[in-house]
C-alpha cells in the first residue's frame, strides 16, 4: 500500500453548522474537573453588568485537554513569533456566583 493511499484514508472531513461557523465571544474561561472530565464555561462578561451567563460549554477527557493545552500552546508560540508577544494584565478579581446558594 502506497503512503499517499494511506494518507487519503486517513483524512477526516469536518461539517460546520452556520450557527457554530459563527462563533462566540468570550472574555473569561472557568475550568472545572472530576477524575475522568475537564469542564471548560465559556462566559461573556460585560463591563458595568451584574449578571454573566455561560455561552458555550466544553467537556473534555483528561488525554485531550493535555492535547489541546499542547495544540494551544504551539499555536501561542507561532502567533507570538509573527505578531509579538502577546500582553496580558491580571484582570481584577470577579465574585463568582453560579446561582442562588443553599442556606443552613
């Protein structure tokens, strides 16, 4: 078998519906995890608003979140390299609250 036939079967074709072509903005990531899965909130945080909601939610096994940190990273160190570092300031803390909270 010749490579470039075992290259073809290799490929994925990947469908995008128009609503996800579109995107989402997000601002601030919560990363939660259990033994077996990383939860990743995407929110959109508007200055002066006192209210936030999740736009997107991602579930990811342990092996891919170590695949994408990697994937992430490359992709980090290959912008920076074109366009400059990349700045980042430590935004002020932010109260989280996830809804109303049980009382004792």
């Amino acid at each position: 078998m010749s490579d470039k036939k075992t290259n073809k079967e290799k490929q994925l074709n990947i469908a995008i519906d128009e609503n996800i072509a579109d995107g989402i903005y997000s601002n601030l990531a919560i990363i939660n995890h259990s033994t077996s899965e990383f939860i990743v909130d995407f929110i959109t945080v508007m200055p002066g608003a006192p209210k936030a909601r999740v736009k997107a939610r991602v579930i990811l096994t342990p092996e891919h979140v170590k695949r994408f940190n990697k994937a992430l990273g490359e992709n980090i160190q290959r912008f920076e390299k074109v366009n400059g570092n990349i700045e980042t300031n430590e935004p002020p803390p932010i109260p989280l609250n996830f809804g109303p909270a049980g009382e004792a």
